[in-house]
C-alpha cells in the first residue's frame, strides 16, 4: 500500500505552526532554565548579621537595583558619583543611591515598554548591547516588598562597593566621567563595563554583585524575581 502523502495546503499548515510554536517553547525553556538557576543557592551558608550596614534590594517587577547609604565609614559614593552629593529635584539631599546595571539604549531611551522598538529588541536578543549604571537618588526610602531591607557585616559591604566600582571603566587622568540625563526623575546613568545579552541581565548583575559580597543568592538570575526570592519582604507594621 503506498503511503499517504499530506496534502501540499497541510503540509504548509504543520510548518507554519511550527514555525509559531518555536518562539514560545524558546521562551517557555528559558523560564524553566531561569527558575532552576536562581533557585540554586551561592554561600549557602550565609545569614544575616545582628549589626551592620543595612542596604535594600529594589525591584519594579522587571527591573532590580542596590539600594545603599550615600555616606557610611565604608563608603562616601559621592566620590565616585557625585551625582549623590546634589540636590534633588525636589531641593533635597539624597541619603541613599540606588545602583542598577542594564543596556544602554534600553536605560537611555525607553521610559515604557511600548517604546522599545523591535529592532532594538531583535539586536538585544541576537547581539546583545553595551552597560551602563542607572544611578537614582532616594531620600529616606521606606522599606516595602519593592525595597526590602537586608544587613551586610562590613566587610561584605565593602566587598559590595568593590564589586559596583568594578562596573566602572577605568577614568583617564585629568578626565570627568560622562554622566548620562535620563527620562527617570532623579536618576542619571554612566558608562559601564559587561555586554548585556539574555544570559547576562541586569538582574544578573544584581544577583551575582550580592553574592560577591557573600550573600545567599541564586546562580543564574536573569528575573527579578529569581533576585528577590532570596530577599525577605519587611515585615509589616499594624
């Protein structure tokens, strides 16, 4: 008996679907992957200290930052941003900087998700694209599920700090460093070292900054929530 033989309309429908169903068992692999790598722990031994320097841990739900004092015995950022050392829109002295890594044209200028056009989108997926580091200027922040508190000794602070300036190319003698204006109110950005691609995300820059440090942290965090799971939420005040 001879074998069927789809007709050449099917056959052109079995491809097609196909053709759609690659990208979403793309993305539903990368997902899997995402959540098995930050659920594998770094310094699994690690606890939080009774005393230190406490910093946060923010998070929009895409996007994920260090929250840190501007001034500590560790550490006066206005050194290396001085950014921190001015007044705010709103007149006020920042008390605390937020460091975030991420792609440059993104940062820069993409305030929404529908201005991120598709050939940006394709180039970040296929190429990748240069850092930059957003730094925002908070007064007082309140401690929330979106900026949860956690105590470093420190020591880990100051391995923390050593790990942002790394993010920083080296600066020419006689030289200031470029300083970037950003849609963002209060937040400026500077030129960084690394590529960002889908292996190597902003909250991956986060998550392995806190586990240099020696945080818990997951291996392979490209979401924010594969960072913020290992971050306690604060608890709340009746």
């Amino acid at each position: 008996m001879a074998a069927h033989v789809p007709h050449p309309l099917k056959r052109w429908r079995i491809w097609l679907g196909g053709l759609l169903a690659a990208p979403l068992l793309v993305l539903a692999l990368f997902l899997i992957t995402a959540w098995v790598g930050s659920s594998l722990p770094r310094n699994s031994e690690w606890g939080e200290p009774a005393t230190g320097i406490t910093i946060m841990v923010e998070t929009n739900g895409i996007h994920t930052g260090i929250v840190m004092p501007v001034t500590t015995r560790i550490k006066d950022w206005r050194e290396t941003f001085p950014s921190a050392g001015l007044p705010r829109e709103d007149g006020q002295l920042p008390t605390h900087i937020a460091v975030g890594w991420g792609e440059k044209d993104v940062f820069l200028n993409t305030p929404t998700w529908s201005d991120l056009s598709p050939s940006t989108a394709l180039r970040i997926v296929f190429q990748g694209g240069s850092g930059l580091l957003r730094v925002a200027h908070y007064v007082r922040p309140a401690p929330s599920p979106h900026h949860r508190p956690i105590r470093l000794r420190e020591e880990e602070y100051a391995r923390l700090v050593a790990r942002i300036e790394q993010a920083l190319p080296p600066e020419p003698r006689g030289t200031v460093r470029t300083v970037y204006t950003s849609y963002e109110p209060n937040a400026v950005h500077y030129d960084a070292t690394g590529r960002y691609t889908l292996g190597n995300t902003c909250n991956q820059w986060v998550g392995d900054t806190l586990a240099f440090a020696g945080m818990k942290m997951g291996r392979w965090t490209p979401l924010a929530g594969g960072v913020m799971k290992w971050i306690p939420e604060p608890a709340t005040q009746n």
